[in-house]
C-alpha cells in the first residue's frame, strides 16, 4: 500500500513535467507573435528547457519503476 502512495509521489513530477511544457510552449508562441524577428532565439531556449523539464519527467518515472519493481 505504501508503495503504491510513494510511486504515485514520484509520478507527480510526470504530471507536472507536461502542464510546465504546455504552458511554457505557450509563452514560446505568445513570444513570437509579439517579436517575430526573435523567433530563433525565443526556440533555442525553449527547446533546451523543454529537454531540462522533459529530463525531470524521466527520472521520476524512472524511480517510480524502480520502486515498483524491486522489493523492499
């Protein structure tokens, strides 16, 4: 029972990985429209916090599979 509770813990950090790329990629396109000239730069900073917030994502999920699937 515990497990299950801490393994849904660690997913939360998947949850809330995928609402801040949402809002994030929305600010990425809000920023654009307004300063299209900037467009290159405003994507390479996305991209690299996308891959930074995707990472979190990952080493949740990675550790609630770990917790899941090993015996304590």
């Amino acid at each position: 029972m515990s497990t299950g509770i801490a393994v849904a813990l660690c997913l939360l950090s998947c949850a809330f990985s995928g609402a801040a790329m949402g809002i994030a990629t929305g600010k990425a396109v809000e920023a654009v429209a307004r300063q299209p000239e900037a467009a290159d730069k405003i994507n390479a900073i996305l991209i690299l916090g996308l891959a930074l917030t995707e990472s979190t994502a990952i080493y949740g999920f990675v550790t609630a599979l770990i917790m899941l699937f090993t015996k304590m």
